[in-house]
C-alpha cells in the first residue's frame, strides 16, 4: 500500500525535511508500504482528485479525531488487508481545508486542539506513519506505557 503525503508549501532543506526523509526510508520496506510526499503550492488550485477506488483519503485538521498510534496502526492495517492501494494524508495551508474536502474525508485526523506549524505538522506524520508500521510489525519503536 502506497501512503502518499500531499502538502501545501515547500519545506526545502530543513530539519523537518531531514525527519520526513529519515522515516520516509524507514517506511521504503515496511508493512504498509512506502511513504511518498507531494508539495503542491500554498495557494492556488485545488488538492489532486482521488485517483482510484482502491484508495483512501485522510485529512488532517484541528478539529479531527485525535487518534492514538496503536488506533491510527489498526486503521492503516484494516485498509491494506481491505486492499486499499494508496492512502492520501492531505496536509492544508495556513487557512486548512474547504468543507467540501473534510466532509469527503475518509478519516478526519487531528493531532490535538493545538495549532501546529505545516512543516511540524507533516515530519510528525511522518514519524506516525512509521510509529504504526512499527507497531504492525512487532517492532519495539513503539512502548505502550
């Protein structure tokens, strides 16, 4: 299963961009599969249509259900032993999402009430993806405690 980030803004060379790539190559071999990154700009047209049926779309927004990683890893290996093909986690600008794209949402997903930096925002999800794979594969990244 492809997981694909698509993000407004360019996080250029920086330490978020530096955490996306390291969990990015974590992620090249793991249970759920690859983790990809689109930038789009910060303005201007609208997130890239739903390419396939066999796909799901998760946006992240402040006012999402705040899941914890074990909850985000069983939805993740729900999909892929549904055979969803590529989950799309899209990451909005300054401004968020329109309704129309939270209410087509096949998860709403929030990291807390507070407001988080775009950048912060995207190497944090990176970092969950591989949380979950992590936890799908037994390894001991993850601690329950």
């Amino acid at each position: 299963m492809q997981l694909h980030v698509i993000a407004r803004g360019k996080i250029g060379r920086s330490p978020e961009a530096e955490l996306v790539d390291r969990y990015a190559k974590r992620l090249a071999t793991g249970p759920i599969g690859p983790l990809r990154v689109t930038e789009l700009p910060d303005r201007g047209g609208a997130m890239p249509p739903d390419p396939a049926v066999l796909s799901r779309t998760v946006v992240l927004d402040e006012r999402g259900k705040s899941l914890g990683s074990a909850d985000l890893a069983r939805v993740l290996e729900r999909w892929r032993d549904d055979g969803v093909r590529e989950v799309r986690f899209l990451i909005g600008a300054a401004d968020g999402h329109d309704a129309v794209l939270r209410d087509r949402a096949d998860l709403l997903l929030g990291f807390g009430t507070m407001t988080w930096p775009h950048m912060l925002a995207r190497a944090m999800l990176a970092e969950q993806l591989w949380r979950a794979a992590s936890i799908l594969a037994g390894h001991p990244y993850h601690r329950e405690g």
